[in-house]
C-alpha cells in the first residue's frame, strides 16, 4: 500500500483557511500543512488565528495569519 505523503503533496502551493483556528477548519488546515502547504489562518478573531498558527509552526509547518470577515453585499 502507498502512504498518503506520497500520493497527495502540496509542496509550493498556499491554501486559504477561513475560519481555520477551530473545529473542522483547525482539521482541515492541519492536514493541508501536513500535505505540505503553506497555509493562511484566517476568522474573525485574529487572536485565535494568530495562536494557532503559532501552534503549527511550532510543529515545523509554514503559516501565516490574520483577521479576516466576510460581509454580504447588496445590490
């Protein structure tokens, strides 16, 4: 059987993660960095954003983040 390292990699890619501090976007970030990705952390709530991304670094991984909120647009 192949290990998953070797059939998924995302060596030199960026991956965007809104909402990625918690729940199923912290599983979700954390396997993309675990794939290789480079990935943006963002929410609303920077401060969480900021230590989780922290936290993944910690662990040898490269990321970035930053508050970040969506707002409907009417027109």
């Amino acid at each position: 059987m192949v290990a998953m390292e070797k059939l998924f990699r995302l060596d030199g890619k960026v991956a965007l993660v809104t909402g990625g501090y918690g729940g199923i976007g912290e599983a979700v970030s954390r396997g993309l960095a675990c794939s290789g990705a480079k990935v943006a952390i963002s929410g609303h709530n920077g401060a969480k954003a900021a230590a989780f991304a922290e936290s993944l670094k910690a662990e040898g991984h490269d990321t970035w983040a930053t508050a970040f909120e969506a707002v409907t647009a009417s027109v």
